[in-house]
C-alpha cells in the first residue's frame, strides 16, 4: 500500500490535477463516463433502498439483510480481498463516489467521507425509511436501511479490522477504521 492509494478524490479531479492535466478531450471522456457510472450508481442505491423498504415490511429489516448478505451475487469478500487493506478500502470508497479525508495514526487509517451511496440517497432523499434503535445489531436508530446493510455487511466480513460508524445525520461523515495488516472475519484472528 502506497501513501498515493490512500485517498478520496474522484478520478477526474486527480486527472485534472497532473501536470501537465490530459488532453481536454481526455477529461471530457472520463468525465461523461464518470457521470453515466454515477447516474446508474445512484438509480442502483434508489432501487435497492426501495427493495429494502419493501422487504422489510414484513419480515425483521435484520433478517432482509442477512438474506441479502447471504445471497449476494457479487460477495464483499470478492470486491475487497480477505485480508483487510487501507488501499483496497480506498478504492472501494472512491468507486462508490465517496469523498472526504483520510487519516493514518500507528496501524489505523481512519476514513471521514461522505457516502457517495447510502448517506447520498438519504441526502437526496430526507424522508428515506429508517433503522429503528436495537432493531439491526450495530446499528444506531435513526440511520437508513441502507446504511444498516452496509454497517451488517462490512461487519460480517472484517469483524473488529474494519468497522463503520454510520452518521447522525445525512450531513456529518461516515468514519470508516482499518486496521493495519489485520485479517478480517467476526474471529479476528491476528497474522
């Protein structure tokens, strides 16, 4: 992991950045593509906001969600590897549209961004469903379904190496914590 993965600033901007930046034409082609991913992104998060809300309506919103964790095509451990890295969790962060700060202290990189899913739709959506207290392990009331998933699924796959606090409000920072060369699981055993 290098200090240059640790970041959270959108691959237009960083392109933008260079010196010399990219041909305008460049910029411009990864800008439209970055607009058309974050579009069908955020349509994805609307509908699987919905799904939740829906599914939830009869049945524990926890039991939806173990569903969900236990039935995903596409499993967390296959976007982020095993072992928990602060490299990969960055650039799982910036491909969600997440921005924010990144912080290192010892072996914990701490994460401060705003959700670029989640806490977007709730941004976009105030009145969104919400988590009601004790109803989802982990998972402070208030907070939007969506957000229960996210805090069950990063839980269940990096037990106390990668953790999530979910904001207060639509407004404050998601802090994301990884710990250093740490492996992941609910064991968390130590290398």
């Amino acid at each position: 992991m290098t200090a240059e993965s640790l970041h959270l600033i959108p691959l237009p901007e960083r392109l933008r950045s260079l010196d010399p930046p990219p041909a305008e034409n460049v910029l411009a082609l990864v800008e439209e593509e970055h607009a058309r991913w974050r579009q069908l992104h955020d349509r994805l998060i609307s509908l699987i906001a919905g799904l939740l809300d829906i599914a939830a309506t009869d049945l524990p919103l926890n039991d939806v969600i173990d569903t969900l964790i236990g039935e995903a095509t596409v499993g967390l451990d296959e976007l982020v590897g095993t072992r928990i890295e602060a490299g990969e969790v960055a650039a799982l962060l910036r491909a969600h549209g997440s921005v924010g700060t990144v912080e290192v202290r010892g072996g914990t990189t701490t994460f401060r961004h705003a959700c670029g899913s989640g806490q977007r739709y709730w941004r976009d959506n105030p009145g969104t469903a919400t988590v009601a207290e004790g109803e989802v392990p982990g998972v402070p009331g208030g907070r939007p379904r969506y957000c229960a998933r996210c805090v069950r699924s990063i839980a269940t796959h990096g037990g106390s190496a990668w953790t999530v606090t979910p904001p207060p409000g639509p407004d404050v920072p998601c802090v994301w914590t990884v710990s250093a060369g740490a492996v992941s699981g609910p064991n968390d055993e130590s290398p």
